[in-house]
C-alpha cells in the first residue's frame, strides 16, 4: 500500500521559513519523479516544484530563488525547503509520487493529503 506522509508545515510570519518533508512508502521511491502541490482556498492546486529521479528540478515562477526542493532517497523522503516566505505562499501543500504523461496531461498517481502552511504578515 502506497502511503505518502506530509510534515512540517505550520504558521510563520513572512519572511521566515520552513521546511517539508514528505516521507513515501510502499513503491520505488528511488525511481519515481516527484512534486509538490500547493492549494489557497478559492485557487485551483498549482504545481511549485518537481524533481525527478535523477534529480533535475523545476519551480513555478513565483517562489524561484526561495524554494529548494530536495529528495534523499536513502530515507525515502522529499523536501521542501521554504524561504523568505509570503502571505501569499499560504495554502496546503500536498506531494505527488511517480510521474505519468497522459493524453490529459502529467500527473502523479500517488497523493499525499496535505499539510498547512499559514503565512502571516
């Protein structure tokens, strides 16, 4: 049984940081790209960052230069590291494990169920 676990997330005032961690279990997790989602009430859920098992990396536009997503493969993990964060980064921040191209487009097949991060001003 596949089983994806969120962690760390939690309040923050802006520009201060935290770090996610999403520990994945029951599939190869060495051979699976990865990604973390994020969803603020009333938004659709936006991709912020992906990596994929050999380690290249993607980010949306708005958090380049703040976020670094990680993976230790070793432990199972992925990370998110969040710096320098806004009001606007406020959402629930979900992963996503093995990466699949469909005619409807990429996804992932497995989901975690999210952990809350509130950024206050």
């Amino acid at each position: 049984q596949v089983q994806l676990v969120e962690s760390g997330g939690g309040s923050v005032q802006a520009g201060g940081s935290l770090k996610l961690s999403c520990a994945g279990s029951g599939y190869t997790f060495s051979n699976c790209g990865m990604g973390w989602y994020r969803q603020a009430p009333g938004n659709e859920r936006e991709l912020v960052s992906s990596i994929s098992s050999e380690g290249s990396t993607t980010y949306v536009d708005s958090v380049k230069g703040r976020f670094t997503i990680s993976r230790d493969n070793a432990k199972n993990t992925l990370y998110l590291q969040m710096n320098n964060l806004k009001t606007e980064d406020t959402a629930v921040y979900s992963c996503a494990a093995c990466r699949v191209v469909r005619v409807s487009g990429t996804t992932y097949e497995y989901w975690g169920k999210g952990t809350q991060v509130t950024v206050s001003s």
